[in-house]
C-alpha cells in the first residue's frame, strides 16, 4: 500500500517561494548557517562558481579568486583531495553514498583550515550529472579540541606511568641506602672501641651520605608526585591555610622569634591540601634563612594582569636577582652551608609544580625589599578562572 506524501507546512512553502523571489533570503542561510557554498559544472570540467564565504574562510577575496577547480584544488591537503574526488565518484554511480568528508585547506596565511565539505549531484532528465551543489562548514576549532583531548589523555597516561615509575625508582633506591646505614652502624659495633679517628670518621661520612641519599630519594618521589597530580580544587579560605600553617611549624617559629603577619587575603579555588603545602615550603624557608635577627614574614595580595596573587615577603638573608629562575629547579641550593641551612633544595621546585597544577605561575620579585626576599604567585578566584587558567 503506497505511503502517503506528507504535507507540506504553509510555511515552508511561503520560505521556498520567498527564496525565489528575494535573493537576500538565500544570502542570509548561507551567511548564518553555512561557511561556503559552491557549484561545479560537470559537463564543462573546472567551471566552479565560489561564494564570498567560501573565500573569506581562507582568507582571499575576489581579487584574488579565478572561478575554477584548479584554484581549490591548489589549496587542499593531497591526501584529501584524493578522498573528496573518490567520494564524488562513489556519490555519481549511487547517490546514496553521501558526499560527505572532513578536508584541510590551507589559508592565505599559510595556516590550516579544517572543513566539513558536503555536497549532492544534480541530474538531467536523462539522469545524467550535471552540476555539483555543495556547502562548507568551519570545522576547526571543533578538530582543535578533538586534538587537545587527545593530547591530555595522553598526557595523562604518560604522566601515570612516569608517577608510577618514580615509585618504583624510589623504592628500588631506598633499599639498598638503607642497607649501607645499617652496615655501617654494624661496621661500628664490630670495630668497637678499637675504632681510630680516621676508620671513625669515614663510617660517620658513609651514614651520613646513606641519610642523605634517602632524604634526597623522598624528596624526587615527593616532586614526582606533585609535578603529576590530579588538583581537586574547591573554595579555599587562605587566612585559614596561614592559621594550619602556624601551627605546623609552630617550633620553628618559635625557634626564629618569628611573627607571620596576614592583610585582607582572598578565597580562591583550589586544592587545600596542596596549598597548605605551598605555604609551608614558603614560609618555613622565609624562617629558615632569617639570618641572626627574629623572623618577621608578611603575606599580602594583589592584582597582576586581572588575576590574583599571593605575595610573601620576609626580612631574612635575601636572594640575588640572578638567581630568580634557577631557585625554582629541583636540588638547586644557594646556600652551601648544610650545617647552618639544612635542605635539599626541592622545596621552591614543588611550590612551582604546586602553582601550575592550578594553572598560575610564581615568582621572585624584581623589586625586593631592602632586606629579605619577596615571592609572589598566582591562583584561581573561583571556578571559571580556575578552568579558563589551567587552559
């Protein structure tokens, strides 16, 4: 039993009529809703008319245009010329085969232009081809975030592995320097009292290196693991994280004489856990090297290029502005005195890796204080920023 034809709605008969006689119509589909339109002869190979659209998308105007296949056909990739003249075939022996393909041209600027090319054959009354109707579509900003989600899943599959990596690395390390400590402190037992001062002081330099060693394997397992973290970000009160933080290192404090003095700081969107210790390198170092006098650090805010930052200034030794950038690579030390400053050197390496897994970027002042040092850096205010930062 044959189907009824369907009815066409009023509408859609007065916009095919409108169409016909008012060529702005037609103009102002193309223009909303289409990135291009062409038409091909097919009885006259190479004669093509070409829309102002489709010109502009690769950044040509009339001038610079002749009505040809030749000209496109200069402008894209080979390899997708080959699939869009296969595709056109296939659609000429049955047009239930879509002519329907994604192709690269190449702009004006020299630039790639991602295009969703479509297009329908247009037949006589003998059914033979005669014209080719097609349309553009600007598909690449879509295909740039296809290849940046790309990117990212691998990213993070390489990141887990190097993480995972890190782990073993560590584990592997940490037990044999364990082993030399343990077969030193057994050295000394069995040498006894009978032990000079030389035999004495290379089994004290074999621990202390074994010490060191398995300091400096948990520091690398502790950088590894911030420079590849997930950030679980939420509101985060940062006078609060100053108070966890007092308390933490509330010996040293009291050992550096030290005050921590906050003015007016801001919530911001972050992982709490990872900004607390952020804080925690930075001021435990602003403690550290006071020098002789009683610490006294200060932590401010402040705008820089429409985002929040964080500034921590204290009144210790300082650091030479030659060193800004070197101070932030891991085991990097200034200070070679290990007995009057302890450290690795790690410390500023994971505050980096802690800010720019939040998407901000940290710093030593330019212009530092007359004593002290002065760091500032910069983390989300909310969600958006959050998002629109890690980009």
């Amino acid at each position: 039993m044959p189907t009824p034809e369907k009815q066409r709605h009023y509408l859609e008969d007065e916009l095919y009529t409108l169409m016909r006689q008012d060529d702005r119509i037609f103009r102002f589909l193309e223009i909303s809703s289409l990135d291009g339109i062409w038409y091909s002869d097919l009885i006259n190979e190479g004669h093509e008319w070409m829309s102002d659209r489709y010109k502009q998308l690769l950044g040509y105007g009339d001038e610079d245009i002749e009505y040809s296949s030749d000209w496109w056909m200069a402008r894209i990739h080979p390899d997708d010329l080959i699939l869009s003249r296969e595709n056109l075939r296939r659609h000429i022996e049955d047009p239930n085969h879509p002519y329907d393909q994604v192709v690269r041209y190449f702009h004006k600027n020299g630039s790639t232009v991602w295009v969703r090319c479509r297009g329908i054959v247009i037949r006589d009354d003998a059914g033979r081809p005669t014209r080719l109707l097609g349309a553009h579509v600007d598909v690449t900003d879509l295909r740039r975030a296809e290849e940046l989600s790309d990117v990212n899943a691998d990213l993070k599959n390489k990141n887990e592995a190097l993480r995972s990596f890190a782990s073993i690395v560590a584990h592997d390390l940490q037990t044999p320097m364990r082993h030399v400590g343990i077969y030193a402190g057994l050295l000394r037992e069995v040498l006894g009292d009978g032990i000079d001062d030389t035999a004495k002081e290379y089994v004290e330099v074999i621990e202390r290196g074994a010490i060191q060693m398995r300091r400096m394997v948990q520091s690398l397992l502790d950088f590894s693991r911030f420079a590849y973290t997930n950030v679980k970000a939420g509101p985060v009160e940062l006078d609060s994280i100053v108070d966890e933080v007092r308390d933490l290192l509330r010996f040293q404090i009291e050992e550096a004489q030290g005050e921590i003095t906050t003015d007016g700081l801001p919530e911001i969107y972050a992982e709490r856990a990872l900004i607390v210790r952020l804080m925690q390198n930075l001021l435990s170092n602003a403690l550290k090297y006071r020098g002789d006098k009683p610490a006294r650090v200060y932590i401010t805010s402040k705008e820089v290029n429409q985002q929040c930052a964080i500034v921590v200034s204290d009144n210790g030794i300082g650091i030479p502005t030659d060193y800004k950038e070197a101070i932030f690579e891991i085991f990097r030390r200034l200070h070679r005195d290990e007995k009057t400053y302890e450290g690795l050197g790690v410390g500023l390496a994971i505050c980096r890796q802690i800010v720019e897994s939040h998407g901000g970027r940290i710093w030593l002042e330019d212009d530092q204080p007359e004593e002290g040092a002065s760091f500032a850096f910069t983390l989300p205010r909310n969600e958006v920023e959050f998002v629109r930062m890690r980009q």
